[in-house]
C-alpha cells in the first residue's frame, strides 16, 4: 500500500503538529504552575492564567499546531492522521523531564516507544479514504443512523461527567476530565474533516460555503474546541504532564478512529490482515500507555511531585 501525494503532505502536516502540540503541553503546565502561586487555581475555576505569558505562548504553540493537524485531515484520513498524535508524548515527556523536572522511568520510557510503534503499525496498514467531492457528501454521512447514535452516546456521556462526576470526581480520577475532552474531541475532528475538505475543495475552485453545512460543521468546530480547552486545562492543573499527554491520546485517537469508522466506513474495504494488524497496533498503543501509568511516580520525590502535579495529598487515580 503506497501512500498517495496527499497522504505525504497529511504526514508531514500531522508530524509538525505533534511537535508543536507536544511542546504547548509544557509550556501551558508552567503557566499554569506559576499561576497558582499567584491567585485561584484552574482546577478550582480560577482564570489568572490568563495573565500569564507562559501559558499564552503554550496557546500559540496549540494552535499552530492544531491548524498544521486540521490542514492534514483535509489531505489524509482519519484513522492516518490520529495516530501519528503519539509522537506528542514523546516530545511532552522529554521536555518534562528537563524543564518540569518530572522524571520519566525507564518503563515509562518503553512505554512511549510502545506508543509510537502502535501508532506506526496503525498508519501502515490505514485503509484509503473514499473520495469527497462536496460538502454535503459528508452532511449525508453524518447524519446516517450509525453515527447520530454514536454522536447521541457521546452527547450523553459528556453531560453525566460533566454535571454527575466532574464536581466530586474530577480532581482525583483523571478519566473525568479527560473523557470529557476525548468524546468532545471524536466529533471535533469529524467536523475538522469536514470544514478541511470544505476549504480543500473551494481552494479547487468549487465553493463549499454557499452550503449552510458548511457552516454548522465550523460552528460545532469552534464549540467543541473551547470545551475541549477548558477541561485540558483543568486536568493539565492537577494531574502530571507525563499522565495527562499519553492517556488524552489513548483515550482521543481511539474515540476518533471508532467514530471515523462509523462515519466514513474506513472499514468496509479493509481485509482481515489489515484490520487485525491494526487492532494489534491498538493493544501495542494500550500497553505503552499501561506502563507510563504504573511507573509515573518511579524516582520522583513525594514532595516534588505534590508542587508540580496537585496540591491535594491524595494520588491521581484513572
């Protein structure tokens, strides 16, 4: 299976992205530390991160590179693109060990690799994306039974860890605040895909935004992205970056590939070899992320490790 012209350019696009997404995860944590010194902390419904630079130039490092991974799914799929959001880790990790000083253990350091040969495993063997050619191709796809009931699930379960367990849960189990932005994030990239190839086909020349389509996919875009902000940056306040960067991409690529799966039938042309390959790639992924988990307090002090992840003496737990 070679890869396409397009594909190229969604790789590369998706490569520069990660660098740039993994490095905000820093970047925004040291905004975030410093300004819980000075004020009400994020967890806790504080906003006085905003005046710190910091955290701002951890924003702009986020979205350039979220625009460089929008700009690739205009140019590859889904099931392509997500995964190669593993090498965030790597770089999150490695600048965390020297700038947050949060050691990362030689089994955390196996599990990234894990990580990233899942991830590869997933890209080689990703199925080819069926061709768009209007805006309202992708209108139909959506609202087909399939996805309104994976879209409906999604909707429902944001809302009871939203409004059930976010307010007693939230900052002792990661799951709550990071669920909340992996379910958003599923439907976030299906309209990504969908304004991407909107833009990608009027750049051609054939003008998608003469369809209100068009412009229910931005809206939902810019909506789930401040959701998804908002939460990212309360798990980010109090649990550690080592365990906030690679469980968010575990818990986001898999909810994106499923809902990519459902929506554009990525599978319905995949032999067997080529489906079981990939859920391979899964577990390999799962594994990686098992192993950064179990040893993320290994050589780190007590103390240390209460100033940079959480205040509160009990361990985050997933």
């Amino acid at each position: 299976m070679g890869m396409t012209k397009d594909n190229v350019i969604g790789f590369v696009l998706a490569v520069s992205s990660s660098i740039f997404i993994g490095s905000s995860f820093i970047i925004k944590k040291m905004g975030l530390l410093r300004a819980a010194g000075n004020g009400k902390r994020a967890a806790t419904g504080g906003h006085s991160y905003l005046t710190e630079p910091f955290w701002w130039a951890g924003m702009i490092s986020m979205i350039v590179g979220e625009i460089a991974n929008f700009a690739a799914y205009a140019f590859a799929p889904a099931i392509l693109v997500t995964p190669l959001g593993a090498l965030s880790i790597i770089f999150s990790s490695v600048l965390a060990q020297f700038i947050l000083h949060e050691k990362l253990h030689m089994f955390g350091k196996l599990g990234c690799a894990l990580c990233v040969v899942g991830s590869i495993t997933i890209v080689l063997h990703a199925p080819h994306e069926r061709d768009i050619h209007s805006v309202k191709e992708i209108w139909g796809l959506a609202t087909e039974p399939g996805f309104i009931f994976y879209a409906i699930i999604c909707v429902a379960l944001i809302c009871i860890l939203i409004f059930r367990y976010a307010p007693t849960h939230g900052q002792k189990y990661i799951v709550v605040y990071i669920g909340i932005c992996s379910l958003t994030g599923s439907l976030t990239v299906m309209c990504v895909k969908a304004v991407g190839m909107a833009l990608k086909l009027t750049f051609e020349g054939n003008n998608q935004f003469k369809y209100y389509q068009t412009w229910l996919f931005t809206l939902a875009v810019v909506g789930c992205c401040l959701m998804q902000i908002n939460y990212l940056n309360k798990a980010l306040d109090i649990f550690n970056t080592n365990v906030v960067s690679p469980v968010y991409y575990v818990m986001f690529t898999t909810l994106t590939i499923v809902a990519s799966i459902i929506m554009f039938k990525d599978w319905d042309h995949s032999s067997a070899q080529q489906i079981a390959t990939e859920l391979c790639g899964f577990v390999t992924i799962l594994s990686g992320t098992f192993l950064l988990h179990k040893t993320k307090d290994m050589g780190n002090p007590p103390l240390e490790v209460s100033n940079i992840s959480k205040s509160s003496e009990d361990p985050p737990e997933i």
